[in-house]
C-alpha cells in the first residue's frame, strides 16, 4: 500500500515538474527592469498566454469564412455542427495534452534536457509509437500548417483589396508574401505573448462591427507553456471564447445576406464601406499576419531540425536559413488564391487527420496494453469512464470523421475547389473581384438603339 502510494506520489511530483525549465532557470536571478519589460512584453508561458494563443489563432478565418459556411449547410446545421466539433477539438485536445506529457515524462526520466529544444508532434509519435507513425503524423501536420499559412497569406490579399482595389489581389498577395516573411525573426511561440494579445482584441473588435453593421499550433503552444498539463482546460476554455465571437456573427451576416454568400467566401466582401468596416479590416489584417507566424512556426522548427540550425544561438542565422520555408506558401497562395474553398478543402482532408483523427489513434495504440494504462502519467478522468469511456469516445472520433469529415465533407469540398479552378483558373488575378465598369462612352453606345437602316428605293 505504501509502495502504492509512494509511486503515485512519483507520478504526480513528475508530472508538476514537466515543463517547469523556465521557472527553474530564472530562480535565484535578479531581474532588472530592462528584463521585467521583456518578459511582459515578449517572453510569455503563462495559462494566459496559452489561452490568447489558442484562442486568436482559431478565431481569424472562421470569422470571416463562417458565414460561408452557414450558406452550403444552413443556419441550424452550421451552429449544431461548430458546437459539435468545437467539442470534439477540445477532446483530442485533451489527449494530445496527455500524449505530451507521457513523451517529456518518460524522456526527462532518461535524462533528457529540452532547454533548447522545442517538442512537436512528430517527435511525441515517434517517441511513443515508433517511426512510422512519426512519418504519417509529419506527413500531415506539416501539409496542413503549409496550407494554414497559404490560406493566411490569401486572406490578406482579399481583405486589403476591399479598402484598397487600385491593386488585384495577387499583386496584394506578391506584397503581403514579403511582409510575412518577417516572422523568421521570432524565435518561438514564447515570443508570442504581446501579439496574441493584440491578436485577439482585433479580432473581438471585427466580430462586433459584423453585428454593429447588420444588427484551423497546438503542441508547440504548449510547449512553449510553463505548466504544459493546463493545456488541455486552456484549449476548452479558447473553444468557447471563440464560439461566442464567431456564431452571433456569422449568424448575422448570413440572416443580411442569405445565400449571396454562396459566390462570396470572404464576409467583407458584401459588408457595406465604412470607417468601421476599413477598420475591421486593417485590424484583421494585423491579426492574420500574427496568425500567419502561428502557423509557420512549427514549420520554421522542422526545417531546423532537417538541416541542423535548431539549437543554434544566433538569431539572424536561424531566421535566413528559415526562409526557403515562406516560398513555398507564397507559390501556393498565388497559385490558389481561392480563399473559401481552400479552407473547406483543408478543413475536410487536413484537419480530419491531423487534428482528429491521428491524435485518437495514438491514444489507443499509446495506452493499449494494461501495463501502459496502469502506469501512466495521467488517467482518464472518472466522469469519461476511465479508460473504457475514454476508448468508446476515441472510437467515435476515428469513425464519425473520417465518414463524415473526409469522406463526405472531402467529397464536396474537393468538388467545390475543381469548380472554382475550371471557373477562374490557376493564378487567377483577382479572385471574385467585381468587374471593373465600362467606360461611359461604351456603357452608352451599348444602351442606344441602333439606328433604323435606311429605306430600300424601288427602281422599276
């Protein structure tokens, strides 16, 4: 009983410990102003920060691609299917928490340091599962995160033009591409804290203008936390801000609009001009460049690992050899620069896997024998039932996503984006821009009445 006992209360001393390097480090240091302003301001891993972090970066395009939403599959079905699979976000959210920290708790038993080095999910599949599952996890969390960034990059290119239309919107994205490309300069998502922040008040101030006008990094965030273990009720806890941001919002613009959003993915395109609207606009602007860096980071992280440079000191040397990783997502975005549908289309095939999907699976495969189960860092909570209530969910997941998610969801998905590339094309210049207006002299000759001809003389 006491052996018992002493190894629970192993468990749990490891488990406080996790991710605790931060505190560590800084005990017992003198803090001068000049740091007390950089921890305020850039160096965060607090439950704040993690919560501004998951919270702004869910927010951005689901504002404005929503009420898109809500015209292919209704007013009811669109809110019934957020809430539901907000739930379940936060679910396998609450498992790649777990996964986590049964991962850092096993390494750090074998002594291994994390001080400089940034965990992903990638490398919490290996370390649990072996190679392969490794690869399929890498394989589509980083075709995903390259898509997220293409659809951020997109979405600058279409916001801005509504303010601004002297310019199409690929030139919009060739500028935009450049501007992005500046986040190689934050180190990781520590340096998140005041961004996040703003992130999120931005987008607060445009889901209110939507109602005012008419009456998609999950491991890494966590890593970058001091307690990664609250995590999983930070994540819950961001699902719910967002909901109450973005469904009393798109529900609004779909009650003004109805189904003209069906040919307009992008909600700012039918919202009437005003200072308000512009300044929705630019403030979203900012938000999804923030946005753009969450989801480039992991990215910029693996392409360090790839070729050696991740656990070097120098900033300037990380940030050039992290920029063959932004060409890429600016080639795509030009490329597809269909900003809708290549959120759904991501959604449906990506987001099935990477979010839903592979995370189930591991915690099936992870915790599959009883051995695992009896000595794992956490256990399931007893209001899911333990660990029979917690596989009866995973299994759930796993079916009702990949039939519903990828199968049904891909198949109309991927149909809706071969439509838009037949009807617009590959590097289409202005995507769903307005046709510019005749000139007065050719508008006017092409309302006259042609004149009658003259009138046939009869010679006899």
């Amino acid at each position: 009983m006491a052996a018992t006992a002493g190894a629970g209360s192993d468990k749990v001393v490891e488990t406080v410990i996790v991710g605790n390097y931060v505190e560590m480090e800084s005990e017992g240091k003198p803090r001068d102003i000049k740091s007390k302003v950089s921890k305020l301001f850039w160096h965060g891993g607090s439950a704040y920060d993690a919560w501004f972090s998951c919270a702004s970066n869910q927010v951005a395009q689901v504002l404005l691609t929503l009420p898109y939403s809500f015209s292919q599959l209704g007013m009811a079905s669109g809110i019934a299917f957020q809430l539901f699979y907000g739930l379940m976000g936060s679910w396998t959210a609450y498992l790649i928490t777990i996964l986590y920290v049964e991962y850092r708790t096993r390494k750090e038993r074998e002594k291994v340091d994390f001080r400089n080095h940034v965990i992903q999910w990638f490398e919490v599949l290996d370390g649990l599962l072996g190679k392969h599952w490794r690869n399929v996890g890498l394989a589509f969390n980083c075709t995903f995160l390259l898509f997220g960034s293409v659809i951020q990059l997109i979405a600058c290119a279409s916001n801005i033009y509504y303010i601004n239309d002297n310019l199409d919107k690929r030139t919009w994205t060739y500028i935009f591409g450049a501007c992005c490309a500046t986040t190689v300069f934050i180190p990781s998502f520590h340096n998140y804290r005041i961004w996040s922040f703003l992130g999120l008040l931005m987008t607060t101030y445009t889901a209110g203008t939507s109602l005012l006008h008419l009456s998609s990094m999950a491991r890494e965030i966590m890593h970058a936390m001091w307690k990664p273990q609250k995590f999983k009720a930070i994540y819950l806890l961001a699902t719910l801000y967002v909901l109450t941001l973005t469904l009393p919002s798109a529900a609004a613009v779909y009650w003004a609009f109805g189904d003209l959003l069906l040919n307009h993915s992008n909600a700012f395109s039918l919202l009437p001009r005003s200072p308000f609207r512009d300044m929705a606009v630019i403030l979203m602007l900012i938000h999804q460049f923030i946005t753009f860096g969450f989801a480039c980071t992991p990215l910029y992280f693996v392409w360090e690992k790839a070729i050696g440079m991740h656990e070097c000191k120098s900033l300037c040397k990380r940030a050039a050899a992290r920029l063959p990783v932004v060409v890429p997502i600016w080639f795509l975005a030009i490329i597809f620069p269909f900003f809708g549908p290549i959120n759904s289309t991501v959604g449906s095939l990506l987001v099935s896997f990477t979010v839903y999907i592979i995370p189930a699976l591991a915690h099936i495969f992870t915790f599959r024998s009883a051995a695992a189960r009896e000595n794992a860092v956490e256990q399931p909570p007893k209001y899911f039932g333990r660990w029979v209530g917690a596989y009866v969910i995973n299994i759930f997941v796993v079916v009702w996503v990949l039939i519903v998610g990828f199968g049904f969801g891909g198949w109309a998905s991927v149909t809706n984006f071969i439509h838009q590339i037949d009807t617009f094309g590959l590097f289409t210049k202005c995507y769903q821009c307005p046709p510019p207006p005749s000139p007065p002299h050719l508008a006017a000759n092409a309302t006259a009445p042609l004149p009658s001809p003259p009138p046939r003389i009869h010679h006899p």
